[in-house]
C-alpha cells in the first residue's frame, strides 16, 4: 500500500491547494512530514497559491482608500487571520472578547483594499465576501450590545457598521430614535470637533458617522420594523464602496486623483426635514424669508 507521504512534495503541495485552510492546518498536525511541508518551506509559494485559490481580492492589485498600494504582502499572515475572521463572521459565538479588537482591525483591512474599479464594473471579491459572510449583521447586532468593549472597539465597530450598510436592529424604532436623536442634537456639533463627525484630534468620529448613515439610509429605503432582512443592497450599502480611479491616471504622479482639493463649504440644517418642509411651507404662504445657518469649514 502507497502511503501519502511517500507521493513526490510537488504532488502533495497540489492537493493540499485544492483544500480549504482549515483543512490544510489539520493536515499539518498530522506528522513532522506534513508539518515541515506546510509549514517549514522557505519561501512562501505554497501559501500564495493557497491565498489566491480562495474568494479574495489579489492583493498585489489592491489599493487603500486613499490610494496607496498595499505593499509586501505576508501571504501565510494574512490568510490565517483572514481564515479566523470568515470563522467567527459565520459564528460569533466563537469570538473571544481578547480578539474582538483583532477581528474588527481585519474585517476593516480586507474592506479597505480593493481593487479600484476599472470601466469594466467588476465589484472587488473582498467586499463580495464581506457582504455574504455579514449577511443580515448578526456580528455587528452582538459586537455592538456586548459589554465593555473599548473606545477603538467602539469606534471600530462603528466604522464598519457605516461601510457595511444596515442591520435587522436599525429597522427598528428605538434605534432610529436613537440615531437621529444623535444627528440632531446641536451639542455634537462644536468648535472643538469643526462642527462635524470628528473628535477633539480631528480624527472621524465613527460614532457619529454611522448615525448619519443611518438616518439618510432609512429616507433612501422603506425598512418596517423588524422586517426579516439579509441585505439591502442601496448606494450607500457595501457593494457600492469601491475605489473608483478614472482611467489613464497614474496614481504615483497624480496627488489629487480624486479631483477634492480646494475650499469647500458645508451648509447644516439641525432639524427634521419634515418639520423643514411643513414649516417652510407656512413660512412661504405668509411671506416670509427662510434663513438655515450656514457654517464654512
């Protein structure tokens, strides 16, 4: 009888390619033969074949939001930690409160580079799978109603509710009572946060940036309370995040890709729209002027 590990190296590191990771770690536990094989290689070929076989974004073609490549890649690295993250996404249950922290920081990672979008139209596999995987935001419902996280969890975990888009919880009321209470409070907008969603390091508030998706998501799409959803798939909901760099430019010569550089200013209304409208609308009929403040930033 052959044994499997009298087959030649090349032949093994194939059919190990064709197994998911999880698989490919049990393998190695099995012998020091199976182990110096995965493990013990010395460069890191094995572990770039197995990466690029799985549902992921190439991350050599990959670039931040603002541009920037992602640099040398540790092909085993990532694929471990990216391995953990579908794990606990699929159950949370399995998530430790000791790499809640870790786990936020990674789903971020894979959702921040992409691929740009190029004229073909083609949605980044990253963010395809992101979007499957937090069907429904189970993960985000449970993170977000656990107890003693920290302020980086807190922010973390905001940010990524934002770029994921809505959750069973925001259909209902009390959540977006609470969201909008948030918006149009007047004290979260000062001097010492630039009048925006930002704190007193003029870092983003994330906090405040997943209120305002929030409650303009809730005016883009009708959601009942409770309604049983997977995904709303909307402008302002995951798929639709992708870096987009118009053709022929080269990001290492263009600094303003994205053509925003310049003076802008920013005009806030602190009141509910429909309140606007009615008020607006009895304003106008006796005549009167309509002054909104008007903030420059």
């Amino acid at each position: 009888m052959i044994r499997l590990s009298s087959l030649p190296p090349e032949i093994i590191e194939e059919i190990i390619l064709h197994l998911d990771p999880i698989y490919v770690a049990s393998i190695a536990q099995c012998s020091t033969f199976f182990k110096s094989i995965v493990y013990n290689t010395k460069d890191q070929v094995l572990w770039r074949a197995l990466y690029l076989e799985q549902q992921f974004d190439d991350p050599r073609t990959c670039i931040s939001q603002q541009g920037y490549p992602k640099g040398v890649v540790d092909w085993r690295g990532e694929l471990q930690r990216f391995v953990r993250v579908r794990t606990v996404l699929h159950d949370p249950s399995l998530c430790c409160p000791d790499e809640r922290l870790i786990i936020l920081q990674t789903v971020l990672e894979i959702i921040s580079y992409v691929p740009p979008l190029s004229s073909a139209g083609e949605i980044s596999r990253n963010l395809l799978l992101i979007d499957a995987i937090l069907r429904g935001g189970v993960f985000l419902d449970e993170i977000e109603s656990a107890e003693g996280k920290s302020e980086e969890e807190v922010q973390l975990c905001a940010r990524l509710h934002a770029n994921f888009g809505l959750t069973h919880v925001d259909t209902r009321r009390t959540a977006r009572v609470r969201s909008r209470a948030y918006v149009y409070d007047l004290r979260n907008y000062r001097w010492d946060n630039d009048f925006g969603p930002f704190d007193e390091h003029g870092c983003v508030n994330w906090v405040h940036v997943q209120a305002l998706h929030h409650v303009v998501s809730m005016h883009i799409i009708d959601l009942q309370e409770d309604e049983d959803i997977e995904f709303p798939i909307f402008p302002l909901s995951l798929p639709l995040t992708q870096i987009t760099i118009p053709e022929g430019v080269n990001l290492d010569e263009e600094g303003d890709w994205a053509g925003v550089e310049g003076v802008w200013r920013v005009s806030f209304c602190f009141c509910d729209h429909r309140e606007l409208l009615s008020t607006s609308s009895w304003l106008l009929y006796f005549g009167c002027p309509i002054n909104c403040p008007s903030i420059r930033i």
